[in-house]
C-alpha cells in the first residue's frame, strides 16, 4: 500500500531561514550596541562603587566627629578650657552639619563663659540657637544667652532671653524667671521685679530658690508674705421669738 508523504508548505520551508535570520539580527545588534552596554554596565558599577565608598566615608566620618567631641568634653569637664575651646571650635567648623558639629557651639560658649570671654559666648550660643532650636538644650543655652548679655551689661537683650526661656519647662525654667527679676532690677524697674519676685513665691513657694528670693525682697523693704484676707464675721441670727 502506497503512503502519501506529508506536504511542505513554502512557509514551512522558509521557518529555518527566518530562525536564523532572527539568530543573525540579535547578533548583529549585540555586536552594534556592545559599546553602549559595556559602558552601561561599567556606569552602573561606577555609581554602586560611589555609593559605597560614600557610606563608608560618612560612617568612619561621623564616628571621628564623635571620637573628637568626646574628647573635646572631657577636656572641658576636667576645666582645661584653652584646648576644649580649639576642640570644640574646630568641630563646630568642621561638621557643622552633623548633630556633633552643631552642638559644639553650645559647649564652646560654656567654654567661653568659663574664660570670662562672654561676647564670644553670646555669639557661639546664636550659632547654636539658630541651628539648632529643638534641641533639649534650648532652655539651658538660653540662660546661658541671658548670662553672656548680662556680663558684658546689656540688661535688656538678658532679660529678652531669659523670658524666652522661662517659657520653656524643665529644670532651667526657675533660673530663667528669676533671672527676669533681677534683670528688670538692674534696668531700675523695681515695681516690676517685686512684682516677678513675688510671682515665682506664689508659683514656686518651696523651691530651694524661695528663701534667697524672700530676702532679696526683704532687702527691698517689701514683706515676701502674701497679704492676709480679712477675717470671716459670721452673723448670727437672733432666735426668733415664738408667737402666743
């Protein structure tokens, strides 16, 4: 029994050819394009590389910075203030980006303080006030402010300063209120610091601060006790009388 082959289509036929030629045209633009890929993968690893060697920067960067401000502040703790103070300028101008670097003005001011060299304080402690405003350290570096005013006269801008940070909860909030009373005192406002002496008493009656706060107002001729209200007069009635 005869048996029929199969027919071959021209299209069939034709299959191997166009295989081949989709082979040849990938091939073709490979070899076209190989620059361009060469140089996108060497691009890609470039920028990976960067990326990298940034982040490694950085960190051994900031644990410098950190090493450095250490150092710096045991210098300070242990009252060399010369070196504290070219510690901490140099990392204030150093990483003055860096958390480190912005705090450094304010422990430079203190270093300052300690030298008696309040101008320079009053300047480090703007730095650190305008850089840093959110800091816990607000309210200290504003007493702090108020102190450098204070030392080179300047009562009014230490009595601004020290309002500032009486608004401030916190430890430092005593200080600064009082700290308003005595600056309105050296300005010659003596009804107004009596009346901010006064006030601390109501609000702070047993503050370690209290007794000093009474005899400065007792130095002023004022008594620190609070006026005393007048006695109550209880009325009586007279019994009624029972009718007959």
């Amino acid at each position: 029994m005869a048996t029929t082959r199969p027919k071959i289509s021209r299209k069939d036929l034709k299959r191997p050819d166009e295989f081949q030629s989709a082979i040849e045209t990938a091939r073709t633009f490979a070899e076209d394009h190989l620059r361009e890929v060469i140089i996108g993968a060497c691009a890609i690893i470039a920028i990976a590389a960067v990326a990298i060697g940034v982040y490694f920067y950085e960190s051994r960067q900031a644990r410098t910075a950190a090493y450095q401000f250490s150092q710096a502040l045991t210098k300070l703790e242990q009252h060399h203030y010369s070196a504290a103070e070219d510690a901490f300028r140099k990392l204030a101008a150093d990483d003055p980006g860096r958390p480190v670097g912005k705090l450094a003005n304010f422990y430079l001011a203190s270093t300052y303080l300690a030298q008696e060299k309040p101008a320079k304080a009053r300047d480090a402690l703007q730095s650190y006030l305008a850089h840093d405003d959110a800091s816990i350290f607000r309210g200290t570096a504003l007493n702090n402010l108020a102190v450098a005013y204070e030392d080179l006269g300047k009562y009014k801008q230490a009595e601004q300063a020290y309002r500032k940070a009486a608004k401030i909860k916190g430890p430092e909030q005593a200080r600064a209120e009082l700290g308003v009373a005595r600056m309105l005192l050296k300005q010659g406002k003596r009804g107004d610091a009596i009346a901010a002496y006064k006030s601390f008493l109501s609000t702070n009656p047993f503050a370690p601060e209290s007794p000093s706060v009474r005899e400065t107002l007792a130095s002023l001729g004022v008594s620190a006790s609070p006026t005393a209200p007048a006695p109550m007069v209880k009325i009586i009635k007279p019994a009624s009388v029972p009718k007959h």
